[in-house]
C-alpha cells in the first residue's frame, strides 16, 4: 500500500518514557481553501487502515470530499505508521513500547499545523479507537478543532470493555508460537483464536437472532467468525497487540493537560459535538456515553437506533450509515 506520505517526528518521547523517531502515514482527500479551514480529521480505528476509513466521506456525503479537505492519520501500530513490525531494534517487535492516545493526537497535531499549515478544523470523526482520538482532538484542542463526533467510542474505557479486550490479546499470546512477540512466522493459532474471541462481541445478540449477516452475504454463524479472523489476518500480531495495549490505555485525561482529571478533560471539550454510541453496541455503552456527553458543555448524546452492535457505526448497514451521516451534516452545517 503505497497511496500515502509519511510525515517523520524525530525524537519524541512518548509518555511511557521511551523516545523514538516515529513515521505518522496519512492521505489526504479534497483541495485544501486559501484560508486553510476547510479540514476534517478522521482518525482510523483498530486494525484499520486509511483505505477503511473512507467509509465515512465521499462526494455529495455529508463530509463532501468536493467541499471539505479531509487528512486520515493512521494510528500509531496500525502498520503503516510506526508499529512493532516496522521500528528498528531495539524498540521493534515484542519490545515496542505503549504508544497512548496523547501521544497520537500530538503527532497528529504536529502533522496538520506544521506540516499542513492547516488554521482550523472544521470537524473530527471517528469510528471506535478513531473515535476515541476524536474525544482526545476536541478535549487537547478546542481553540482549533469547531466539531466532534465520537462515533461508537468512549472517552475512558471501561473495565467491561478493558476485560474484553485483554481477554482476546490472551488468546492470542497463549500461542507457543507467538514466543513473547519474538515470532519469526505469523502466530496463526493465536491469530485465529484471537478473531473467533473477537467475533462474539462485533455483532449484537439481537443481530445474529435476527440473522442480519445474510445482508452482507454470510450464511451462518460461522461465517460472521471466518468475516472477523480474515480481517485481522491483515494485521501483524504484535501491531495487534500495540493497538490494544493503547486501546486499553484509552482515557482523554492521562495526559500532562488534565493530569488525570477526566471530568476537567471532558469540560474542556467546548466545542459542538453529538456523541452516538451505537444502541446495541457491547464494547462502548450508551449509558458511559451519556455521562461523558452530560459533562461536556456543547454535547448531545444520539444513540444509532440498530441491531448491528459495534458494526452500526461502520456503515454497514444503509439506515445506520444515514443516521451518522445526518448528525455530520448538522456538525458542518
């Protein structure tokens, strides 16, 4: 995949303590004004890619990629940014260190006002761990960003969500195979068991009752797991884990601003932002969304009315995908 810029940071130290020369992969949509205000941000999500992200804008969408200029920075241990797989000894593989949602919104902040020059932004979305960025972008910087929207995200993650993703993570260092992230084949043991853990909780109980994966083709119950490990297997093992362990690490108030002050943290997002979790979702819970969104000053909190769980939030399905796409028309509006 070779449709990207690398932006370089030399010499930042992460807040785990360690300082690396880190490589930030985005792409860009659209013609940036004369003003340089026309920017929405969309951060990618686990396991993702920028190619995924583009799901959420296109032209005559509500993010209008004729209209607004549109930068999608791949998150730190996605594979094309700096990950296990791709940062040099001895930093690389089982030994690369937690990379937090701060230190992606501050690579990212240096990637769009120093390099991009950009003066305002008029939007920041994001699907799951884009969305938590997203929360992360309008709490470090809402004197430059005029909008969020979390889409199927939190701004903390709960110890609910903290079980189910470490649980999967352990399924896939069970593997002998994996030696500690010292593998020099793909773990596929792991790999796979980590997906068929992972498909339990994509989808909602109400969406395999109703057999709503016919509607993208699948058959059985079965190919909903085959759907989940095929994705992942487009990851590398140890990136896996690098995006997990910051996934796990999620809270927009572990940072040097708000010292841990998760309620002054979700204050300091003044901007407008509408919130939705999605109804049936089972990692983000409308009821931890509606108390973020009760804390911050412009929110309102917009459940997806949909089946499709965590899938809701991705488009998957038509209705939910114009349900998103209505709140960001307003956002923009």
């Amino acid at each position: 995949m070779h449709d990207h810029q690398m932006f370089e940071i030399k010499g930042y130290t992460l807040q785990s303590g360690v300082t690396l020369d880190l490589k930030l992969a985005y792409k860009t949509w659209g013609k940036l004004s004369r003003a340089r205000d026309n920017v929405v941000v969309v951060p990618t999500f686990y396991g993702a890619r920028h190619p995924e992200a583009e799901y959420l804008f296109g032209p005559g969408r509500a993010i209008d990629t004729d209209k607004y200029f549109v930068v999608v920075p791949n998150m730190f241990g996605n594979g094309l940014s700096s990950s296990p797989h791709n940062t040099p000894a001895p930093w690389g593989r089982g030994a690369f260190p937690l990379v937090s949602l701060h230190d992606n919104i501050a690579c990212q902040h240096k990637l769009l006002t120093e390099h991009l020059k950009v003066k305002r932004i008029r939007l920041v979305a994001g699907f799951s761990m884009g969305g938590m960025q997203t929360y992360q972008w309008g709490s470090l910087h809402a004197g430059l960003v005029e909008a969020i929207a979390p889409i199927c995200a939190a701004a903390r993650i709960s110890d609910h969500n903290h079980i189910f993703v470490d649980s999967a993570v352990s399924t896939l260092r069970l593997d002998p195979d994996f030696k500690d992230g010292w593998y020099d084949a793909p773990p596929m043991r792991g790999m796979l068991a980590f997906g068929k853990v992972y498909a339990a909780w994509l989808f909602s109980q109400d969406f395999m009752r109703g057999e709503h994966y016919r509607e993208l083709g699948l058959k059985a119950r079965q190919d909903v797991v085959l759907l989940t490990q095929n994705y992942f297997l487009q990851n590398d093992a140890n990136n896996l884990i690098a995006m997990a362990n910051t996934w796990m690490h999620g809270d927009i108030s572990r940072n040097p601003v708000h010292g841990g002050d998760f309620a002054a943290a979700l204050r300091a997002i003044t901007c407008p932002a509408i919130v939705m979790p999605g109804m049936t979702d089972l990692y983000f819970r409308v009821a931890d969304n509606e108390a973020e969104a009760a804390q911050m000053p412009r929110a309102e909190c917009r459940p997806i009315p949909s089946v499709w769980g965590h899938g809701a939030g991705f488009g998957l399905s038509a209705p939910d995908g114009a349900f998103i796409d209505r709140a960001l028309r307003e956002l923009l509006a």
